[in-house]
C-alpha cells in the first residue's frame, strides 16, 4: 500500500491538483479504467478485496478515512493496519496492490465522490472482488479494527 500526497494549487479561478501523472514511480501498470463511486455521509464501504487489480483511489470530494489491512500471512506486513484521511483539501493517490482488505467510511458531512483508476479492467463475466461486510462476525474475527 502507498499513499502518494498531492498538492493542490489555488489559481485566479479555483484549485487545480494533479490526480495521476505517467511519471509518477509510484504508477506501475498503465490507467486502463476510470470509475466513479460516491458514499453518503456516514456511511462505510469495506471491506473489499481484490486477487488480481491494484485500486488507485483519489478522492475528488468530501473527508474519506481509509482503512487497508494485510491479512497475506507471507507478507512481512502481516497482521498491520494503515489508516489515511483524505480530502480535496489533503488530497493523494492512495494505491493498494492486490490481496490487501480495504475500505473507508465517509467522515464529512456531504456525499463523497471518490475515483478509482485500477490497473486492470472490470471483467463483468468474472469480477476479481470478494467482499467481507465490514458488520458482520467474520470481518470482526479476521480484521482488528471497527469503524
């Protein structure tokens, strides 16, 4: 997991920020898709995980606490759990690589809008995401964290 920080930058008109830039070192596998999901005040979406896609996510609007953890036994990370807020106002890349539980909740007071730009397409006939519903009993066994 990495979390590139983006500076926005205020102009006569507004702000400009960069969302992802071919020379960054960070992007390893060329943007093949971009999507767009909102998540209500409030609300979690987590956690998810995908075998095969890496997730880049920017958020474009609202305060969005991000939660990733490894639960891949081989991993020398195993067992850690990285938290980010994130914001238009402190925005960043946040780039998960494959097999990591993820997920957010949406911290602000306004419908967040949050874009994804995985490594690899949607494949509709055979979708890479599993999901663990963050309430239930088995994410509360295998992931030390509540929302």
């Amino acid at each position: 997991m990495l979390f590139r920080p983006t500076r926005p930058v205020a102009h006569d008109d507004g702000v400009v920020s960069e969302v992802a830039r071919a020379s960054w070192e960070e992007l390893t596998a060329p943007i093949v898709q971009v999507h767009l999901t909102t998540t209500l005040p409030g609300r979690v979406r987590a956690w998810g995980l995908h075998r095969l896609s890496t997730d880049r996510l920017f958020v474009v609007s609202g305060l969005i606490q991000f939660a990733v953890f490894d639960g891949r036994e081989s991993s020398p990370t195993f067992g850690q759990l990285f938290e980010v807020k994130v914001s238009d106002k402190n925005p960043g890349l946040l780039i998960i690589e494959p097999n990591l539980y993820h997920g957010w909740k949406n911290i602000g007071v306004s419908e967040a809008v949050i874009i994804n730009m995985p490594d690899r397409m949607y494949n509709y006939d055979a979708p890479d995401g599993l999901d663990l519903p963050w309430d239930g009993d088995a994410a509360r066994r295998l992931i030390p964290y509540q929302w």
